[in-house]
C-alpha cells in the first residue's frame, strides 16, 4: 500500500512538471577534442575555447575542467591574461572566445592523462514572466587527452606581412610579425633582418624578442609589435628583405619578400597610377589601353567637326 502511495505521488509530479512551460538553455562548444602529444612537466599550453549562445536572451556561462587534468585549467578572456575567471556572459544569439590555458603538473609521471573541459549554462533568475517556467541548466563537454612525455620540440612558423610592397620615396617600411608556435616548448626568437639591393647587404639589424612580453606557448599564435624599417636615403629601386629567426643563437626558420622604394617617384605617370593600382582599382596595361582609345576617339571627333564645318560652308 505504502509503495503504491509513493507512486501516485511521483506520477503527480511528473504530471505537475509537464504541465510546466520547460526552457532549455541552448548552449554549444566546438567538439574537437583537445590532443596534446609529447606535453613537457610543468609546461603551459594553450587552447581557444569557443561558447556558442542560441538564445535571444544573454546567458552566463560557468567554465571548469573535469577528469585528470581538472587542476591544470584556467581560463581567460582574450583581452585580459592575467585575471582567470570561471564564469562569463554570452550575448544573445552570439559566440564567445576563451583561452584556456593547460600547465601540466611538474610532478606527474610520464603517460596518458583525459579530461573534459565543460561549459555550463547557468539558468536566468532575473527574467520575469507571468508564467511559471522550468530552467534547465546545459553541459557541453570538449575531450581533453594530453601525454606527458620529456621529448621537447622546437617547431614554429612565422607570418611576415609588409604593409606595402611599393614604397615612395623615404617611406617607412612597417612589417607585420605574427608567431605561431607549433612545438611543445615556450618560445622568445630573435629575429635578424636583412636589407639587400642587387645582392649586395645595406642593411643588416638583429631584433630581440621583445623585453617584458611572455614567450609564444605551444599552440599558441602570437603578433608583436611592428616592425619599422626607416628607408632615408634608399636610392630607388627594388630590394629584398631577408629574415632568419634564431633560438639561442642558431637560425631555425627563414623567410623573404621583395619590395621597392621610390619608383613611382622617378616616373611621373606611374605616380599618377599608383593610388589606383594600389586600391586594386586598375592595372597599368588597362590604363595605357584606355589612354589610347581615349586618344582615337578624340581624333575621330576631330575629323568628324572638321568635316562638318566644311559642309556648312
């Protein structure tokens, strides 16, 4: 008798409970697990976590690790990196972005160690509505898998972008530097930059890695302030810029790109054009066929005026 009580009382619940206007908090995260191979003790590695919120109301979101790697994570917005937070807020219909950032424990024993990391939604108390409605809370997981082992590796890439590949006369040359660090240990290259015309070196400067800036984790990208390369006194001409990227002293990667300094300077007409093939609008051959069908049209209506100044008289 007493369990067929407790029965009725439970389908009486469940039927309150349906009765009820039920909101979902829908929430996503890229699914990718997260792999790290050949992970150092004591490293740090970083991980872009991205939050999808598909409701049109803001929705605050907790953050937290699970598993064996739950006291390696801390997470932190991208324009902050120095205060970890655990929870943020996601605008309606909307994605976020979050660093997560793994240190690998100095003292765990070489092997395999798997994890979550996992998003939460967190129901909305300050919504007011007539009706009564049940929150329930999401939880999307991203698989976390990270082997410890003492193999380091030194791998990386670097983007050098010039801001222009066509200077004027005594223009500076601003270039882009964008590391992306692909081995599994922090990284401060220098960098050493040379300047050549008709192979022969006129400038030759070694850039340190900035001072007071934290080293390129594995996995992450990272762009330093631009570089400035005064071009005072560059006869013109073509140039090439030579770049070798060095860790402790030893040349790992190397890149190049070619550029000129005062050409259209020396050429009236190429100055004229200059600002439209740099706004992508016309190409030189395009300009000189349009000048000369500009200067055949010009002389047909010429013959043409003439010609009907000579019929009227």
């Amino acid at each position: 008798m007493k369990k067929l009580a407790n029965s009725i009382i439970i389908m009486i619940l469940l039927t309150f409970c349906l009765a009820l206007p039920i909101k979902i908090q829908a929430i996503g995260q890229i699914s990718k697990p997260i792999v790290i191979k050949d992970a150092l003790r004591g490293q740090k590695y970083q991980e872009e976590i991205v939050v999808f919120n598909t409701e049109k109301s803001n929705l605050k979101i907790s953050l937290s690790a699970e598993g064996a790697i739950k006291d390696w994570v801390k997470f932190y917005k991208l324009e902050d990196a120095k205060n970890a937070v655990s929870e943020v807020e996601i605008k309606a219909s909307s994605n976020l972005k979050v660093n997560a950032i793994i240190q690998v424990s100095s003292s765990v024993p070489n092997g395999e160690y798997k994890g979550l990391i996992s998003a939460t939604s967190k129901p909305n108390t300050t919504a007011s509505t007539t009706d009564s409605q049940v929150f329930l809370s999401q939880k999307i997981d991203r698989p976390v898998a990270i082997t410890v082992s003492d193999n380091q590796i030194l791998k990386f890439d670097v983007s050098v972008i010039p801001k222009d590949y066509d200077l004027a006369k005594n223009e500076p040359l601003s270039i882009r530097i964008i590391y992306d660090n692909q081995g599994n240990i922090d990284i401060s290259p220098q960098m050493q930059m040379k300047i050549k015309k008709d192979d022969q070196t006129i400038s030759n400067v070694i850039y340190p890695y900035p001072e007071n800036t934290d080293p390129v984790k594995p996995n992450q990208r990272y762009e330093i302030n631009p570089i400035i390369l005064q071009t005072a006194g560059y006869a013109p001409g073509q140039y090439t810029a030579e770049f070798n990227f060095l860790i402790n002293n030893e040349s790992k990667l190397a890149k190049k790109f070619s550029f000129s300094s005062g050409i259209y300077d020396n050429i009236k007409v190429l100055g004229i054009f200059k600002s439209f093939n740099m706004a992508n609008l016309f190409s030189l051959p395009a300009l000189t066929g349009l000048t000369i069908i500009i200067g055949i049209m010009a002389v047909i209506s010429t013959i043409k005026y003439l010609k009907l100044k000579a019929s009227q008289k």
